[in-house]
C-alpha cells in the first residue's frame, strides 16, 4: 500500500481493519435470536443411552454410478453402527419429504422420525422396510426403538434434508 | 485466541448432561458457526436447516468427541460440510413469511433531545453521519469482495475471534496459508474502501 492519497483516518493496520470488520458484522449479521435459542433446544433432543448410528453413505457427497442411474430427485443415506443400520432414501413431495427406509438386520421395530415439526411415528414391517411422508424439510434424525429389553434404541447422526 | 473458555471442562460438563455447559458452548462457538454459514452466502430457512444440524449434531456427539480441545474445529467442519450439501441440494424457496423472522433489529442509538441542538449536537450528528457513512462503504467494499476473500474474511469476522486452526478447518485451508491470504484480502478490501470513500467524495 504506497498510494499517498489515501484517507489519514484509513491508515489504520490489519488486525484494527479486521476489528472494524467484526463489529460490523456484529451489527448487521449477528446470529438471528431463534437460531440460538434453536441451538440451546438442540440439547433436549439428545439420547445418550441409544446407540449413535453414523452416517457413513450421502450420495450427494459419495454419489457413484449406482446412485446416478436412479437419477431423480431421490437422496440416499446410509447409517451404521456395529451390525445394525438404517438406509434411507429421501424424495421431495412439494413442501414436505417422504422417506423409505430399511432396518437391517430386518425386523419390525417402532420408528421415530425426529425433525422440526416434531416426531412421526411409523414402524418398520417384519422385512424392516418403513415409510413416512409429511417429514418438515430441514434436519431430521430416526430413532429405532429397541424391540427387546436386551437391546439398545438406535438413533441416526442428524442430516439435513 | 479465542476468548476464555477451556473446552475440555466444558464439553465433558456437557457430555455429562449439564445444561448450563451447553448453553456457554452456544454462546461461546454460535458466531463462528453463523459466520461459516455466512462466508458461503447462506440465508433464510437455508441457514437455519445448516445452523440447526449443526448444533443438533454436536448434542448428539458431545459424549462421544474424542479430543474435546478441538469441540471448535469439529463445529466448524460440520458447519462446511452441511454448507456445502445445502448449496448442491439447491435453496429452499423461502416465503417471505419465513424470512420476516430472520430480519435483524437495528440497535437504537439513543433518544433524540428536544431542545435546540446546540453547536456540539450538530458537530458530534455530523461526526456521527461520517461514520456511518464509513461503514456503509466499508460493508460494501466487503460484499463486493469475491470467492476466497470474502469467504475468509467473514469467518475471521466471527465474535469471538476464531484461532486460525479453526478458521483453517472452517474453509478446508492449509493453517499457513491464512495468515498470506488474510493480509492480501485486506489489501483488496483497503483498495475496494478506498474507492468508495473517493466516489462519495467526488462532485457528482
């Protein structure tokens, strides 16, 4: 910076450049009220004694040739945790999401599918196949409820679809 | 660089089920999460479906992070992560329903007085009037920044100041090319102030 007609007032260094910036920021793009509040929310919807399930297949991020001949508007997700997990594809219908899943190994199971409109419940069928339509957009996660008391519940990682 | 909080006794305060250790990580890392969403031009029900996951995510892993010192690093890229899934996926349309809740409430600057303005009233609204229109020309000679710069410099913008080995996972940047790139963008956004406060200042 050699231009010697610049403003004395912005003669000013980097890290005081910066700082201005911040404020900025601060005053015209601070984080909205209701995320935060959504951010404190976020704890009450923990399950710490269900086992996570992590994602481990997005085929927006991993899409290979299998996934691209479905083509569509079709998103596949796949979760895992130790033998037991949850595919699930989601379609947009409209303003809201349908999804069809499997549980493997299959079994019926109750399935809750936790999202910001709340939790809807269906159940997965003795080949632990299951399906739920009116899910809001936004971030949703399943919980697998345990069907049998030496078993634990499973809930998948959080995705946002 | 980042102000005050150990991460390891909050994180294992939260893991354990402390509400109030939650709530100081929401307040402690909510602006660096915001400014990643930001950095990629991110808004309405698009920002919060990334803000939300986010947060909703790290609930879930809290017990299960496995190097608690890095809580901010982990935050930061999943914020990229989910950024980048959403901008693929295609925006939501938002109405503008939903968009009104998002709206930011200018700060009041004060009570006008309603006696004479004295000759100090008019210097300090003048002052006032400059200054306003500095940042003005400032915020727009950063929007009007491009890809790699504008990206960086609103995750540097974040309240608290992030550390640069988390700016570095926030954008998937080498940790030593921040320091070069940050001092060339704020040479491009002096360059771009610069201009502008020479158009206002030019008879039209």
């Amino acid at each position: 910076m050699t231009g010697g007609e610049g403003d004395m007032r912005d003669e000013i260094g980097d890290d005081e450049l910066e700082a201005q910036l911040r404020q900025l920021a601060a005053d015209r793009e601070a984080v909205p009220a209701e995320l935060l509040a959504a951010a404190v929310d976020a704890f009450t919807w923990r399950d710490p004694d269900a086992e996570l399930a992590a994602l481990v297949f997005d085929s927006l991020v991993d899409q290979d040739a299998t996934t691209l001949v479905r083509g569509g508007q079709e998103r596949l997700f796949s979760f895992r945790a130790g033998q037991r997990s949850v595919d699930l594809e989601v379609t947009v219908t409209g303003a809201w999401r349908t999804l069809i899943g499997q549980v493997t190994p299959s079994r019926s199971a109750e399935v809750s599918i936790r999202h910001r409109g709340g939790i809807v419940s269906t159940y997965a069928d003795e080949l632990g196949r299951f399906r739920a339509e009116h899910v809001a957009p936004g971030p949703v996660s399943l919980r697998l409820n345990a069907s049998e008391p030496t078993e634990t519940g499973l809930i998948t990682d959080w995705v946002s679809i | 660089m980042a102000a005050g909080i150990d991460p390891r006794r909050v994180v294992s305060a939260a893991a354990g089920g402390d509400e109030t250790a939650w709530r100081t990580l929401v307040g402690e890392y909510s602006g660096l999460v915001w400014s990643v969403i930001r950095a990629f031009r991110l808004d309405g029900a698009d920002a919060a479906d990334v803000f939300q996951t986010t947060w909703l995510r790290l609930a879930e892993h809290i017990s299960r992070i496995k190097d608690p010192d890095r809580v901010v690093a982990w935050l930061a890229t999943v914020a990229r992560r989910e950024c980048l899934q959403n901008i693929k996926v295609g925006r939501r349309t938002v109405s503008t329903g939903d968009m009104s809740t998002f709206e930011v409430v200018p700060p009041v600057r004060g009570l006008v007085a309603d006696e004479d303005p004295t000759a100090e009233a008019i210097l300090a609204a003048e002052q006032e009037r400059q200054d306003a229109a500095r940042s003005a020309a400032l915020w727009d000679a950063f929007e009007a920044l491009s890809g790699r710069c504008r990206e960086l410099l609103r995750v540097l913008m974040a309240s608290p100041p992030p550390s640069y080995a988390d700016v570095a996972a926030a954008l998937d940047m080498p940790v030593g090319s921040i320091g070069p790139t940050r001092a060339r963008c704020l040479g491009r956004l002096r360059a771009g102030l610069a201009e502008r406060i020479r158009g206002d200042l030019a008879p039209s």
